[in-house]
C-alpha cells in the first residue's frame, strides 16, 4: 500500500527529497585509504528494486538518488536499473571509471544524472580517466574528481588538480578517515599536510569541507536541529536507512522489508561529530540549501551567508 503523503517535501529546503545509496561493498580496486563496512551487500532482482524506487516516487515525489559503493557499476544489471529510476528520478554516480562510461551515456541524459569520479593513483591512469571524464562532459553531463587526501598521495595531488583544472573540472578534495602511522584522522592531519591540501586556488567547496571535517569544533553540532532524515536519507548495502552517514544516526527502517519511512520534521543531531559539512541545520538553510540542487534543475534557495 502507497503511504500517503503527510508533508508536501516540495515547500521544505532542498524542495527536493535526496538519498545516498551506499548500494554495495564490492570493488575492482583495493585502495589503501579504503576500508569498505562491515555489511553484507543484499542481491536482489532487478525489477523489486525498481517497484521499490517507484513506490518511493509515489510517497515522497521525484527524488535525487546519490549512487556509490563500492564499485556501483559491478551491481548486477547495474545499467537496467539506473536506465529505469532515470525515469522518475534524478540521479548521481561515484565510481572509479573503470567502466565503458560510454554506456552510461547511451541510457541516460545529462538533465537526468551528473558523475564524480574518483581518481585511485594506486590503479588509475590520470590520462586514461580524464579522457572519460571529458567524454561525460562533451556529452553535456555535469562532472567532477573526487581525490581523497590520504597522507602518502599529499605530495602529488597539487599536479593532478592542476591537470583536472585546466579542463575546466571541479577537482574535489575528500579528507581522509581512518589511522595513518598512529594518527587518527581527519581530525589529526599535520599542519603541513593542511597546508598541501590548502595550497594554490582553492575553491570555497573544498575550503569548507577541510575545515569541517578536521575541526571538532566546527563538527560538533549534537543537539541542534537538522533536517537530514526529514529530507535527506542514507541507505546502506543491507538495504537498512539511517538519518545520515553519521555514527549512530537514528534508523529509518529497510527498503525490501517496507518498514522505511521519513521523518515529518527536523529533530535534533544526535551524533557526536557530523561528517557533513552541508548537514541540513535548520537554521542555516540559507547556506546549505544551495548545494543540495539536482541536475536540470534551478537553485531555488539563492546563496546566502553562513
């Protein structure tokens, strides 16, 4: 049975309801920085998830659905199933690019997905990937590179950004999490390793995301009102919804099992450090909400100060 809707979302920042599907832990590449969860990846046939995601669009609208992994595109008829929620939903990818992207292009449009890709030194060429990634952009597809700033691999991701630059793609820095020679981070990164990640032109995306994710006290927003789980979800390979990717965000029920459901209204962060740096504060909409937007789709919120 199709809940009814109790919240028109299209009145509420973003005006849109998003979902990061952590869709499965498999990968071709075996990163060092890279510790996938300790969660089992749910197989289940193509067309349920399909039924799935239409009753989704039933109860809360067209939404925006960020896919990952994991290697998304290893899910099995991982194309079929992208090809069908394109239909009623918006749609964004990371992935390694390891793929022919050329299929992605093939069934789907730039008004109806846009692509990350991240690029792993430790198994990718830097000519071979941005070759896919300005075959996307040709195509009219909204682009950019994800690079996590793992330690050993500081050093050289100034030549990488200016490579990608140059072609006029976003290059977008990713913190690390997780040990490195006794250090937690991204809290611990020494401060020529901040430095490394802050030199050159850097864009106020990145800027924000370094300062959040290695400042506690920039992070440390447990107790105030977020509109995550209200408008926003995280789904993970098991098909369990949480709130948000924080530790100990709220659950929200499962898809398969049909015991999913948003929340009515923002309640307050319950996690101790907030990943997020454009995590939905009720009273910074103004901010975030200009971020949160969707391909083919204007930004309705207008760009406010912090």
């Amino acid at each position: 049975m199709v809940e009814e809707k109790s919240v028109s979302r299209a009145s509420i920042a973003p005006y849109c309801v998003f979902f990061s599907w952590y869709l499965n832990n498999e990968c071709n590449y075996q990163c060092s920085y890279c510790k996938p969860q300790d969660i089992k990846t749910v197989f289940i046939k193509t067309e349920k998830w399909i039924d799935i995601w239409s009753e989704i669009y039933q109860r809360y609208g067209s939404c925006h659905i960020h896919i990952s992994g994991g290697e998304p595109f290893l899910y099995p008829n991982f194309m079929k199933l992208i090809t069908a929620l394109s239909k009623q939903h918006t749609l964004e990818f990371s992935t390694n690019l390891s793929v022919d992207i050329r299929q992605l292009i093939e069934n789907t449009g730039p008004d109806r997905a846009r692509l990350g890709g991240s690029f792993h030194p430790e198994f990718a060429d830097i000519n071979y990937f941005l070759n896919d990634i300005l075959l996307l952009k040709a195509a009219g597809y909204e682009v950019w590179v994800n690079y996590v700033a793992y330690p050993p691999y500081l050093k050289d991701m100034a030549e990488y950004k200016k490579r990608v630059e140059e072609k006029g793609v976003h290059f977008s820095i990713l913190p690390f999490s997780g040990e490195f020679e006794g250090r937690k981070y991204p809290q611990n990164y020494t401060e020529e390793e901040k430095r490394l990640m802050m030199s050159g032109e850097i864009s106020e995306v990145n800027k924000d995301t370094i300062d959040w994710r290695t400042s506690e006290g920039k992070s440390a927003i447990k107790g105030r009102l977020c509109r995550m789980g209200q408008m926003y979800a995280r789904i993970y390979p098991d098909a369990e919804v949480r709130r948000c990717c924080g530790n100990g965000a709220l659950r929200l029920g499962n898809l398969i099992d049909k015991t999913f459901k948003l929340l009515d209204e923002p309640l307050p962060c319950e996690c101790d450090i907030c990943p997020c740096w454009k995590c939905m504060l009720a009273d910074k909409q103004g901010y975030w909400s200009m971020y949160w937007t969707t391909p083919g789709r204007l930004n309705l919120a207008g760009k406010e100060q912090k």
